[in-house]
C-alpha cells in the first residue's frame, strides 16, 4: 500500500522550490509502504494523530505536533482515525546542521503559520525569489528552535527483548516483572536490564510508560475517556494513570487535551 497522505508526494519530492507542501486529509487506511524521499520532509498534525515507524522505532505524533523526517530515511506511516496533515518536502541544501536526525517537534504559533502559509500556497514560483528564500529561512530557524517532545518508542533488536515487547504490544495491561518476563524468555534479570539499556537507552519500566503514553495519545485523539484508557492498560486507578503521563509529558491528560486535541477544523 501506498504512504496513505498524497498521491502527489512523488510529484512535490522533485519540485524545483526550497519549500513546496500541500494540506491532505484523511482517515485510517492502514499501514503505508516502507519509502524515503529525496527531500527533507516535516509532517505538521493540524488534527489528528499519525505514527511513523523509523528504523528501529516508532514515533506518535499528537496534533500541534509534526515529525522531521531527513532525506533518505526510510520509513512508513500509519493515520489513527481521520487526520489532517500540512506536509512540507524541503530542499536538502537549505536545511541546517541542527536537523540531520528523525524527531518530534512541539509546534509553536509562529512556526504553525509558516508551515500553513507553504502548505497553502498555490501562487508561482519564480526561482530566486528573494521573499520565499526568507520565509524559508524562518521557517528553519523556527524548527531548530521547536521544543521536542519524548514520543519516540525503541524497538530493541535482541530477540529475547523483542518477544517481550511483542507481548506487551499486543496485550499492554501485563504487569509482570522482569524476572517473571526473564522466565518467559530464557534470560536473567539482569541480562534483561542491560539489554534494555544497550538496545533502547531505557529501563524496562520506562519503556512501558513510553508505550502506555503512545498508547493513551491514539486513544485520547479518538475520544476514548481517561478512566477507559487506565483500566485497559492495568492501572490500579486512574490518579496512577495521571501521575505516570504527567512523568512522562508534563501534564495532565486532561490539560494535554485541550491543548492539543482542541484544533478547530475549521482552520486553514
């Protein structure tokens, strides 16, 4: 299956400006095929949410948020439920040093207007244009100075780690230890432990809120309530639900609602 935002990205890839984008929308079409630009791209969420799968690692991108996505990186996307995207390819040589790896990107006011004002953008191009060189040029200011939100979920390579993430996966309320995760997987508690953190940079107890995070976002951009959320991932209550995202994001799920989820979509 084709990336699910545009039939014309092939087109947009190789069109001669610094900055080309257009808005798309869309619901859940699945899995999109493993592809890579020739471009620098940024995936603006305007409404919704996505996950972009990276190498060994799977981003979730809330609303007011977007992914850079370096030239030549290899990856997939998938939309959770309907989603509305400002898509920007951006030439290789006006991207700064500060930009070379995949992230996400909290979106400011300033920055937002920038990525619609492209996105939006239907007048000619006339190479040179001293105007549009600027706009770009604060644009790619405004992304190196975006703050970056801890979204991205490892996937270790071990395959003793990769049985045990397979199975929190796909039933996340399990709340097993690591030595009773050892005994299903052949390997010590300790072993366990310096795998984690040789293959994700995380403890195994991080990890697990970094999934339950993802988990909770998709389900919270489709209007699943915080009470649902923490029973189906095996809290002993919702307050413990709260304090564990407020750890990991700062703030309450409430708060991040409606902040992040109140995008209006009557917005351009």
């Amino acid at each position: 299956m084709r990336e699910p935002f545009s039939d014309k990205q092939d087109y947009l890839d190789h069109v001669a400006r610094p900055i080309v984008g257009q808005k798309v929308e869309f619901a859940s079409t699945g899995e999109g095929d493993v592809h890579a630009h020739r471009k620098d791209q940024l995936l603006y969420v305007i409404e919704g949410l996505i996950t972009v799968e990276v190498g060994q690692g799977v981003w979730t991108v809330p609303p007011r948020c977007a992914i850079w996505i370096p030239a030549g990186i290899e990856h997939s996307a998938r939309p959770v439920g309907r989603v509305s995207i400002g898509n920007l390819y951006i030439e290789k040589d006006v991207s700064r040093e500060g930009l070379l790896d995949c992230g996400i990107l909290f979106v400011q006011p300033l920055l937002r207007e920038l990525v619609l004002r492209f996105v939006n953008d239907t007048q000619s191009y006339t190479p040179g244009d001293e105007r549009e060189m600027r706009l770009a040029a604060v644009l790619l200011d405004e992304l190196e100075m975006a703050p970056l939100e801890p979204l991205r979920l490892p996937i270790p390579s071990d395959p003793r780690l990769k049985r045990l993430v397979d199975t929190l996966m796909a039933e996340p309320s399990i709340r097993l230890s690591l030595e009773e995760w050892g005994a299903r997987v052949g390997a010590s508690h300790r072993t366990l432990t310096r795998l984690f953190q040789r293959d994700t940079g995380m403890s195994f107890g991080q990890w697990r809120q970094q999934w339950h995070v993802s988990l909770a976002l998709q389900r919270l951009s489709v209007g699943e309530s915080v009470t649902n959320i923490a029973v189906d991932l095996g809290y002993e209550s919702v307050s413990a639900f709260i304090a564990m995202f407020r750890r990991m994001l700062g703030t309450t799920p409430a708060r991040y609602l409606s902040t992040a989820f109140a995008e209006p979509r009557n917005q351009p």
